[in-house]
C-alpha cells in the first residue's frame, strides 16, 4: 500500500483513513501520480510524505481492502440509481409516445455517459467490489432498453414520415416503397 499526506485526489480511487492520510494500492501509476503531486505540493510552498507500507497482520489488511471495496460499492450504487432514472425516462417517452430523434440522441448521450462512468469506477476497483457485476448488468440493460427504444423511433418515423411512393426504376412495375 502507499500512503499519501495531503490532498490527494479521490479520482484515484484512494481510501482516506483520516485527514491527509490516505491509502492507494501500489502500481507504477499510482507512483508516479504521488510523485506528480508531491512536487505540487512542494510547488506551492507545501510538503507530503509518500510512504509504502505493509499492514501488521492480515486482520488489517482485510480491514483496509473492505474500505476500498466498500467506496466502490458506494460508486457502484449512485452508478445504479443512475441506470434506475434512465430506465424509468424511456419508460415515460414510451407512455407518452415520444418518439423522436431528438430523443433518441439525448438517450444515446445518456448511455454513453453511462458507459464512461462505469469505465471510470471499475478502473477505481482494485479488489473487486460486491456490486462490480450488478452494475454491469443494468449497463446492458440501459444499452438494450435504448436498442429498443431506437427501434420504436425507427418504427414511428417509418409510419409518419417515411417512406414515399417512388415509381419503380423498371418501368412495369408502378408504384412501390423506397426503402
């Protein structure tokens, strides 16, 4: 483990243990991200102690991966609540039979959004949070209610607006639906 004095960012995905006294998996990248800070810090007149440590016992150790598990179940949670008000929007444009591309394009921003925050918390979950599989599943979920949804739009535009009678190409045939 790494431990940081000062503020570090919770961006990367660090278990404050109290003021200024934060904990980070060690990797390269949390390395050198530490390094990157304290030479801000000291930028700026301040100081911070960058620290490897061991836990005395494995008691401690499970203590300390609880932690960070338990702020990525937390992540994982607003995550879900999110997936939850995305769901319950395209139920009500479905109610409503609101379908438009406008729409549409909002609902795919939407789940992209979805997509990028996920990505952003699963690159946070160093140990494998209990929730990790509950938010992929109401990802695919999101991202199939909107295949769905697209599908009504591409239904309803069909209907109202699309397609118009063109005359065949082959002259005997008359009238037909361009596609």
């Amino acid at each position: 483990m790494t431990i940081a004095c000062a503020g570090l960012s919770t961006r990367l995905g660090a278990v404050y243990l109290q003021n200024g006294v934060c904990l980070l998996p060690k990797t390269d990248d949390h390395t050198r991200r530490l390094k990157m800070l304290e030479n801000d810090i000291a930028g700026m007149g301040g100081e911070a102690v960058i620290l490897a440590t061991i836990a005395l016992d494995r008691a401690q150790e499970d203590k300390v991966v609880a932690r960070f598990k338990a702020d990525r179940d937390d992540a994982y949670r607003e995550f879900i609540d999110k997936c939850d008000n995305f769901e319950s929007e395209i139920v009500k444009k479905t109610e409503a039979q609101h379908f438009t591309y406008n729409e549409l394009e909002e609902n795919e921003f939407e789940v992209k959004k979805l997509q990028d925050w996920l990505e952003k918390i699963k690159k946070l979950d160093f140990y494998g949070a209990e929730l990790a599989a509950t938010a992929g599943e109401r990802l695919k979920d999101c991202e199939n209610l909107l295949d769905a949804y697209a599908q009504r739009v591409f239904d309803a535009y069909d209907e109202t607006r699309w397609p118009p009678l063109l005359p065949s190409p082959s002259s005997g045939e008359g009238m037909r639906r361009w596609k």
